[in-house]
C-alpha cells in the first residue's frame, strides 16, 4: 500500500514538474534572441538585440499589418514580437555589416522565433534575400524617426 501511494505521489510530482518545463519552454520561445546594453555614440545604454531575420513572403503584399498600415515589399518597415510598434531600429547583417533602418509595423507569427521579418527590399538591400535568413543585430532607435 505505501509503494501505491509512493508511486502515486511520484507520479503527480512528475506531472507537476513537467507542465512547469513545458510552462517554462513556451515562455522562453525568443531564447535565440540575445538581449545586451551597448553605449550609444552620446554615452548612453542602447539596447541591442541579436537574433535571425526572414523576410515577408509575396503573399502578405498588400495586406494589413499589426498598426493598421498596409504592407508594401518596397517599404523600409519590420515585424518583430520583442518590440512595441512604431519603434524604429537599425538591423546590421552580421555577415556583411550592411544596415538599414526600419520601423516596426508588424508582428510575427507566435510560434516564429526569429527576432525580425523584414520586407522584401530591405533584405535585398542587407544581402539575404537569396539566402532568406541572416543572422542580425537590432539596436533600437526609438519611437522617433532617426535623422540617419
């Protein structure tokens, strides 16, 4: 009787434990994403984020985004989850050092790890458009748009 109740016990803890891993895991779906404060050129802490960007598939052009605005291949505009809309960044391709700035509009899909979708020009313009993903670095700018 008391190995029933062992075993019982064991086998609840067992249970408990693995929805907290798997609670754990879903929550930590942007592991791949590499969150570090950096000094900007005035001295102050920028954040900086890296992670893998694609870029938006043909069929989204001309849809409606997150914000309400309508996506164009020809904008400089991103789908990102870690960061609020209309907040503008610079994405540097980490095989290259190109960089462009963009502004998130967008959100990706939950499942999708990666830290930025990017429109069509703008991954042509970092040099994976061929590839399709690229390993990045994402410095946020603000909310304000950047005098580049």
């Amino acid at each position: 009787m008391i190995r029933f109740l062992l075993t019982i016990c064991f086998s609840l803890l067992s249970f408990g434990f693995s929805a907290i891993a798997q609670s754990a895991s879903n929550s930590m779906k942007g592991a791949k994403v590499i969150r570090q404060k950096e000094l900007d050129k005035k001295g102050d802490s920028a954040v900086v984020y890296y992670g893998v960007a694609s870029y938006y598939a043909d069929k989204f052009n001309g849809r409606e985004t997150a914000s309400g605005e309508i996506y164009s291949h020809a904008r400089n505009t991103a789908a990102c989850n870690v960061l609020p809309l209309g907040t503008w960044i610079r994405v540097t391709n980490l095989r290259n050092d190109k960089s462009i700035i963009l502004k998130i509009n967008d959100r990706l899909h939950a499942q999708n790890n990666r830290l930025v979708d990017l429109t069509k020009s703008a991954a042509q313009r970092l040099g994976y458009a061929g590839r399709g993903l690229a390993r990045v670095k994402v410095e946020v700018l603000g909310k304000k748009k950047p005098k580049d």
